[in-house]
C-alpha cells in the first residue's frame, strides 16, 4: 500500500527529478492535460477530483505531510485546475496556465502562501489547488480580453 501511496504522491515518479521536481510534476500534468483538453470537459474535471482525493488519501501513507518536494500530486491538480478555462486544446493557453500556475506556485502570493502553512496532506495539497484557481482565474480573463489568443 505504501508503494501505491507513493507512485501516487509522486506524480507517477515525476517528482523524483533531481532538478525542480515541482516543475517536473506540472509538465507532465500538462501533458496529460493537453491531451484531456481534446476530448470531453468532464474528463479533466473527473482528472481534478481524482488527484484531489487520491493526493489527499495518498500524502499520508507515502510519509509526505510536511510537503516534501517530490510529492507533486498537488502539482497534478493546480495544473489541472489551471486549464478549466481553456476547454479545448491551445498552445497559447498551454504555456499560459502553465507559466501562471507555477508563477502563483512559486511565489506564493496572500492565500497560497496560507495554504502553504498549513499542515498535512491539505496544506500540502490546498496551495496548488488555490494557485491553479488564481491562474485559471487569470486565464479566464485573458480569454475574455484576447480570445483569438487561447
């Protein structure tokens, strides 16, 4: 059950890169969440839940509540969060959400940084899950003011 619990919390390895694992764990969400973004919407919403829920049962068992750096499930689900507003495949809103979420991830503005104090496996998940909110909020309107952009 552990070794589940850490394939899971580790973003299927991803979070084992020796350099940026946080970084690592977003391009491959991306990546799955590029190919998401082709087909129905609720696919990435159900993808959403699932790594919340798995992150959340996961980050216990694998021995990563302080938020170690290879845990990255929660990566997995602010990056997921960040493409809602896309709906539909684009390099522009790709590299957009992607650059946000790590921005809002990174730097840890107001309620990610809250989150971020917090401890467990909901501290360890709610920053990115507030980040890919904040990011997919930027998104939002910059789809709104530069549709032919996304």
């Amino acid at each position: 059950m552990r070794t589940l619990a850490r394939v899971i919390a580790s973003g299927l390895g991803s979070g084992y890169s020796p350099k940026a694992p946080g970084t690592a764990g977003s391009l491959l969400a991306l990546i799955f969440g590029a190919w998401m973004l082709t087909g129905p919407a609720w696919v990435l919403w159900l993808a959403i839940i699932a790594a919340v829920l798995l992150g959340l049962w996961a980050i216990g068992p694998a021995g990563g509540t302080e938020d170690p750096g290879w845990v990255v499930i929660d990566e997995f689900a602010g990056q997921w969060i960040a493409l809602l507003p896309l709906g539909h495949f684009s390099w522009t809103g790709l590299l957009a959400a992607f650059a946000l979420f790590r921005l809002f991830d990174i730097t840890k503005p107001g309620p990610v940084g809250w989150a971020d104090r917090q401890h467990g496996a909901f501290g360890v998940m709610a920053d990115d899950i507030i980040a890919g909110a904040m990011a997919a909020i930027v998104i939002f309107a910059l789809r709104m003011a530069l549709p032919t952009w996304f």
